[in-house]
C-alpha cells in the first residue's frame, strides 16, 4: 500500500458532477500539482478539509474548472491522505482528470481497494467492509437499511458482546 491509487468514484454516464478521487502518501503532492486555485497558492495542511475552488491542468492544458478538497489521513475513509476532485460531469471530464493524476504518479485502483485499504488500515472490519459491497448492490429500501446498518457496526457490536459473555463464563 506504498503507492497513491486513483479512479472515478461516481457512475459513468451524463451526469451534473463526476468524483475523483485519489488515496495515498503522494496525494497532496499530485493534487498540488495538477490543481491551481483561484486566488489561492498551493493547499495546505490548514486547509484540511476545505473545499477550494479552481481549475485542473495537464501541465499547461486546462483540463476542468473543479472543486478540490484535500483530507489528511488518519481521520479519512482509507486511513490515508485523500483527496477528492469534484469536476463537471460526464464521461470525458472524470476521464480527462483521472488520466492527469495517472500522467503524475498515481495507479489505477483496483475495484474495491479503496474499501480493501480501509480495511487494512483498520477502519472497518471485514463485516464492515462487506456492509460497503452491499449498500452499493442494495435494490430495496430494506436491504440498504441493513446494510447501513451493519456498516455502524451492529453485528460487530453483537460478536463483541457474545465474545464478552464466553469470556465471563
């Protein structure tokens, strides 16, 4: 998990915005890189979690007008830095900023390895990590439910209580 992965967080197709998103120890310095602000310099670790507005460039080449935010780890969703680029949508667009975080040293994500990095870094356990996969496949209002609910915790919360009562036996 030495390395910076990247891909595009939200649904191909038509859409008002398309996410990107970008985890790992080389994030604030390839979102630095790509990212310049209006009437702003380089984001900081103050600006942790605020949102800055400008535009994206392959080197001189305009890529996208964007909102960026940048969230140091540990308090993030992998335990990593991250940082999220919010770009108009569409597929060309998410593509366009995908491939100039890749052009500076990011890797393609796995499907799956943001959560597999939470995961890991112990953010989630693997009924929590689960929960992530089926929240994404819910059809239904109640499987969403439960599956939101296994996310906060719940059955790991039940094993834990039932693992105290064994051990008070």
């Amino acid at each position: 998990m030495d390395h910076t992965i990247a891909a595009i967080s939200t649904a191909t197709g038509e859409a008002g915005i398309g996410i990107v998103r970008m985890s790992g120890k080389d994030s604030f310095e390839i979102g630095n890189k790509i990212f310049r602000g209006i009437n702003s310099k380089e984001v900081t670790i103050k600006d942790n979690r605020k949102m800055k507005y400008g535009h994206i460039y392959d080197g001189e080449k305009l890529i996208d007008e964007v909102l960026i935010c940048f969230m140091k780890g540990p308090h993030t969703y992998t335990r990593e830095d991250i940082v999220e680029i919010y770009t108009h949508g569409g597929v060309i667009s998410v593509k366009k900023v995908l491939d100039t975080l890749l052009k500076n040293g990011a890797e393609v994500a796995d499907r799956g390895e943001f959560t597999k990095r939470a995961f890991l870094n112990g953010r989630l356990d693997l009924s929590q990590a689960e929960a992530v996969i089926d929240m994404i496949k819910a059809k239904t209002d109640k499987a969403y439910d439960a599956s939101l609910n296994q996310l906060e915790g719940s059955l790991k919360n039940k094993i834990g209580e039932y693992r105290d009562k064994m051990l008070n036996v």
